[in-house]
C-alpha cells in the first residue's frame, strides 16, 4: 500500500505543487478573466514548458500540469509578461477572490473585485491561504454553491450586503463601505486589528446560535464581526470604542414565477 501525504497548502505560480505528473502551477487570473492574447499565451507556455495540460478549479483558476523543476523558471518568465504572475508570494496567496463571470455594466462586480484584489496586496492580514471572497453583484446571486467564505452580494431590496457563507443575513454597506467598511475607526485600530486578521477568522467561523433552554433568549448570527467585537476580542480590557452598523439583510433570491390554475 502506498503511502499519501496530506497537502495543508495551495499551489501557486511562484510555489508550484508536486503532484504525479510533475509540478502543478497555479494561476489566480485577475478580475477572473483572461483576455485573448493572455488565454493564447498560456496555451502555448503551457505546451512548451508543462504537458499541454489545463485545469480549471472550483474558484476560477487556471492550472499548468507536468511542469519540470527545469522549466519553472522559464514558465514564470513567460506568464510575468502576460501580467499573471505577482510581485511576491504572499500577494499570490491573499488575491484569493472569486467573481461572477456573467456581469453587466453598471452592476460594480469588476469594480469591487479590482478593488478587493487590490486591497488584499496591500494588506498583510495573514489569512489562511484557502481563505476565500466572493464578489457576487448582479440582480441574482450565481456563485451561490461556489467555495467562498465571504460574500459580497445584494440584498432582496438590490443594495449591497456582505455576508458570512452559510449565514442567513449579511451587512448593508455602501458602495464606499463594501471593501473597507470600517470607516468609524482609527487607523490604529485598523492596524490592531490587520494583525490579527487570522485569530479573528478562526473566531468568526466559530460563532454559532444558542437558544438558552430557561429564557429562550437566542443570539444573533451576522456577519462581519463589527469593530467593536474585533477589537473587544483582541484586546478584552475594553479599548474597542468602535459602533457596530445596524442594518442585517438577506440575500436576493431568485423570484419563482407564479403558478398558473387550471
């Protein structure tokens, strides 16, 4: 019996992946397009430098398969002037976004995910490297059963939520607030809570409801976190002075059409 190994990371371009066939490569395209002459260069880099082979994941990225040792070099070399490749590993790890591929002009689905991928490079938050966003805008949410940990969708009324996956209720948000929502703290508090971006992730996704069997009493479920949890969590003497931001919707739902009697 042979033996496995438990793989706790992902591939990247700039930290390929073993596998059996050779390295695996991983692309993490921007905006989740390719324009023609990216798709036709890969095609060919792929041919010269791997097997000719090409996955496509669950979250949109591209993979290059029986690459060598040898040639990771010259392939990264080839994908950099493509523009596919970032500056450093970690940038790579964090842009770890997924948009829907049927957007409509005037729906802020590539805005936002610019942004986000921006804001995700210019960050250090020390995510887990599966940590994934969903950037969802249209009148109908498409990613719905696509892996994602946070969401940014709209809600029944068409305004912009961000929402926990699996959790019934997002945030409202402004278009300004939908990627840095936390516009009523300070830049410290900011930084407070950047560097502990990670505990802050474990302890979200630990947050369950509870009915107390004697009141009844049941909390409330909604995501995010608000400032003033993060930082009370972070820094439990009570230095947290941030307000948390009323206004938890649901997620637009697809309209069944109405049955018709006979």
């Amino acid at each position: 019996m042979t033996g496995f190994a438990i793989k706790g990371w992902c591939p990247s371009a700039l930290r390929p992946m073993p596998s059996g066939d050779g390295l695996v490569v991983r692309l993490r395209p921007r905006g989740g397009r390719l324009s023609s002459a990216q798709a036709a260069g890969v095609a060919e880099l792929a041919a010269r430098h791997g097997n000719g082979r090409l996955d496509l994941t669950g979250r949109a990225n591209l993979q290059i398969r029986g690459v060598s040792e040898a040639s990771h070099a010259p392939l990264i070399e080839g994908l950099d002037r493509l523009g596919l490749v970032d500056a450093d590993l970690q940038s790579d790890n964090q842009r770890n976004t997924l948009v829907a591929p049927f957007w409509i002009p005037g729906d802020d689905t590539p805005s936002l995910a610019a942004e986000l991928e921006q804001a995700l490079v210019a960050h250090t938050l020390g995510l887990p490297e599966k940590f994934g966003l969903a950037v969802d805008c249209g009148a109908e949410r498409v990613l719905a059963q696509a892996p994602a940990d946070i969401r940014i969708e709209r809600g029944a009324d068409g305004a912009l939520i961000v929402r926990e996956d699996g959790a019934p209720l997002g945030r409202a948000v402004t278009r300004a607030q939908a990627i840095d929502a936390d516009t009523n703290i300070t830049p410290e508090q900011k930084k407070q809570l950047a560097a502990k971006a990670s505990v802050l992730a474990l302890a979200q996704s630990r947050r369950v409801d509870v009915t107390l069997s004697t009141t009844g009493q049941t909390s409330t479920r909604q995501f995010p976190f608000n400032a003033e949890d993060a930082l009370n969590l972070i820094n439990p003497k009570g230095t947290g002075t941030a307000k948390a931001k009323p206004g938890a919707k649901a997620p637009a739902t697809k309209k069944k059409a109405p049955t018709k009697k006979q």
